[in-house]
C-alpha cells in the first residue's frame, strides 16, 4: 500500500543514489554519514545559537529534506518550516568533547521517515563552545553541511550584533528539478556516454595500486591461480572497517603549497592526487597506470556554491604516467584527465561505474581505484572574530580501501590530511609512509619544477 505524503515526491537524483547505493550494500550503514564539529574559542550563547538554528531551518531546505518509501522505492520530499530544540552538552575537558562524538560519529544516522540528521550545541571547559552535527549523505555532502554550518553563525553573528540578517543559501529543491531536466536531456545525456565509452576503451584494463602494496594482489592471483589479476576484491564489504588518522602540514609548506597552486592554476586537489598517486606507484612495482577517485561538489555557478544538499558526485580519475615527464608536466596530465571528467559530472556515476564494470568483467567487490579523495576548502581568510577548529569524526568504516580527507586548518592555516582506512587491508604505519611520501613529492616538485616522476618515485621511501 503507497504512503499518502502531501508533499511532492521527488526520486533521488544521482548524488544521491551512489550514496544510497553505498548504504544499500554495506553492514555497517554509517559509512553514508558526515559528523563534524566546529569548535570556536568563545562563549556560545545557547538560546541565540537555537534562535540562529530556527532561522535556519526556515531558510535552508536542505534541512527540511525527507525521505521515504513508497512502493519499494526511495523518494524524498521537502517539509515545512519546523520547530527543533537542539540538545546541549556540557563537556568537562576536550578528551570527555572527543569521545563522545567519536561515539556519536560511529553510530548510524537513519533517513528514512525521519530526520536524517543528529546535532548539538556544546560547551567545553577550557577549550569553548560550538555545534556538532552528524547528517545523512543523502541529505548534505560534505560542502553542503559547511555551508549550513556557516550560514548558521552567520545568522548567529548578525543576531548578535544586531545587524541584518545575511542573504539566505538558495534553494536545493530548484536543483534537483533541474537535475531531472538535465537528465532528460537525450542528446547530452548520449555525448556523456559516449566520452565514457572511449574513457573505458582505449587502454587495457586498470590496475589497482593500493596503499598497501601489491600483497593482498599478489595472494588474491595465488589463491585464483590468476597471475594476471590487475584488480582484487578489495571492496569486499567484509573488510569496511576502518581507523581514521589525522596528520599536518605545518603552515609554511602549506602557503607554498597555496602560492604555487594560485600562480600556476592548479586546484589543491590535483596537486594533492598527484602526490599521493605517486607514492602508490613508487609502492606497486612502479606502475604507471593508477586509479583513484575524487569527490567533486558540483557547485560550478554562484548558485550552487550558495547551497546546501546533497550535490557530490564521484569521478574515476585514471592516469597513465610515464616516468619521463618532469613534475610539471605529470600535474598537467592529472589535472586533464581530472577537467574532462569534471566536464561530463551530468552523467550519472553509476551509470559510468556499470559500463566499466560491462568492459573489464568486474563483480560486485572488484574497484580499481584505491582510495576516494575530498578536497574541503574551508574558510581560513573569512574572519570570524574568535579562533575556531574544525574536525572529521571517525566513522568507524568506509566503503573504498581508503578515503583521504584534505582541508585547510583554520587554527593555523597549515593543512589537515585525515585517512580513513580499512585497517584489515593498511596498517598505520602504511598510512604515514603514504603521507610522508605524497609530501616528499609535493616539496621536490615545488622547489624543482623539472624533477622527472622517475626521480620523484625514487625519493619515495618504502
């Protein structure tokens, strides 16, 4: 029997159903969650923050997003305005602060016919106050939970102060209606597939260089009598259960890192991916050909970075890389191959994900690429008028090998890289040689721009 909504009933867009998809086929279904916690060096007045959050929910849709369904099929629907007291928590000291939403991170947020998201006010002695929020991926990405965050203090401030109200974020049901627009577009929609197509085509098959070596390759060809296996199972759900390791970059490096991204129209992100590229290369044979996937928010226009939701869509970033090309080169590649794929994020990522799967053969727990990667661009220049830090919370799992987590740090401008790995697949010890290489390889590049991948594989240590 159909649920009577009074709402209009969206289908999820296809954000969402790789999110969906994720949690569909997962045991531990937090790997869909985003918990955060924005910690400022200030009192927080409680009842102006709950007055602040009110607004907010009035004025973000994101937050009134639902889900449901109906005839054995997910739909969501945007309720109205509503009424939420936000529960508050005081905490004796940051370990006490730490724990409990480490607690809270790792403990699933349910979507369904519910409100996909958990949140809280708090206060700690001697560190101060802030707001934690646990949401459903399904109703923000990581960018969409920021910018309800900020939106939030934003209103917080101006109520504070006594000034006006800021513009509110714009509207995510307008998206979605025009996703579906975008997706009944036949013509585009074919171009998208057929970039694919070729994408698939026009090299062998992948090869999958995890963070951990070729070990669990090399016993997955013993144990299938296969010693051409380029592609394990490493996506088993059976292996989702992972450590989180946050590690620095001090502040220096980082304005380097800015400063040469910034002069040579380079995005973070593909500094970063190259780097980290390189030292699963240097670990897996020296292979040229690795296999990585990046998170991109699909906030190209003024609107839609003014927006909260669920927007994120995975590309699969594959390089061939020959160890000739100087450092400067290898980064324009990375970024090509990346740019053309950010041209065709219309195409639905599952869709993308079938039809390689249609070319090479793969199962259901066969993925070549050997970790996602985030780029979040916090506000680090915005002044806030206090001191504030933002932090990750370990989900406990994850559904690729590992999921890197990079951001600019707001305590002093350095950067934050935080890896959530499967630890039955990565030790730590594999994680920080992973850090210490990509670093090694984003500092060699940066002072010597005509350093060759070979020379950049050979500074990696094992």
């Amino acid at each position: 029997m159909s649920k009577k909504i009074s709402y209009e009933l969206y289908d999820l867009i296809p954000s969402q159903e790789t999110m969906h998809l994720m949690v569909k086929y997962s045991f531990k279904k937090q790997i869909v969650q985003i918990p955060c916690s924005f910690t400022a060096e200030a009192e927080i007045n409680f009842d102006l923050m709950q007055k602040a959050f009110d607004m907010e929910i009035e004025r973000n849709d994101s937050l009134r997003n639902r889900f449901t369904v109906v005839d054995k099929q997910l739909k969501q629907y945007f309720v109205e305005p509503y009424k939420m007291t936000v529960p508050k928590k005081f905490f004796r000291s940051s370990a006490e602060q730490q724990a409990f939403f480490d607690k809270d991170a790792k403990t699933p947020v349910k979507f369904k016919d519910c409100i996909p998201f958990r949140i809280y006010f708090f206060k700690t002695l001697g560190v101060g106050g802030g707001i934690y929020i646990n949401v459903s991926h399904l109703a923000m990405d990581a960018l969409g939970m920021v910018g309800c965050l900020f939106d939030t203090l934003r209103i917080y401030f101006a109520l504070k102060k006594g000034e006006p109200i800021p513009a509110p974020l714009d509207s995510y049901e307008e998206y979605i209606q025009q996703e579906f627009l975008k997706l009944k577009d036949e013509k585009k929609q074919a171009k998208h597939a057929k970039f694919y197509e070729e994408y698939w085509d026009k090299d062998k098959e992948p090869f999958y260089a995890g963070v951990h070596g070729p070990e669990f390759l090399e016993k997955a060809r013993e144990k299938q009598k296969n010693p051409n296996l380029r592609v394990p199972a490493a996506y088993n759900p059976l292996f989702s259960s992972c450590k989180q390791l946050t590690l620095h970059i001090d502040p220096e490096t980082s304005k380097n890192i800015f400063e040469y991204c910034k002069a040579n129209s380079i995005a973070p992100e593909s500094l970063f991916m190259f780097a980290l590229r390189t030292h699963c290369s240097a670990i897996n044979y020296r292979t040229d050909d690795v296999f990585m996937m990046v998170t991109c928010s699909k906030r190209a226009t003024n609107k839609e970075k003014n927006m909260s939701g669920c927007l994120v869509q995975p590309i699969q970033v594959r390089t061939i890389i020959s160890e000739d090309k100087t450092f400067a080169e290898a980064l324009k590649e990375y970024t090509r191959v990346r740019t053309s794929l950010y041209r065709h994020l219309d195409y639905p990522y599952i869709k993308a994900r079938d039809m390689s799967r249609d070319v090479y053969g793969y199962n259901l727990i066969q993925g070549p690429a050997c970790m996602m990667f985030t780029w979040l661009p916090l506000p680090i220049d915005r002044d806030m008028g206090f001191k504030y830090s933002f932090q990750i919370h370990d989900l406990g799992a994850y559904f690729t090998p590992l999921y890197t987590i990079c951001s600019p740090d707001p305590t002093d401008k350095g950067i934050n890289m935080t890896y959530l790995y499967r630890h039955k697949l990565s030790t730590q010890s594999q994680i920080e040689k992973l850090h210490e290489n990509a670093l090694k390889t984003i500092v060699a590049g940066l002072e010597n721009s005509d350093i060759t991948v070979g020379e950049l594989l050979d500074n990696c240590s094992k």
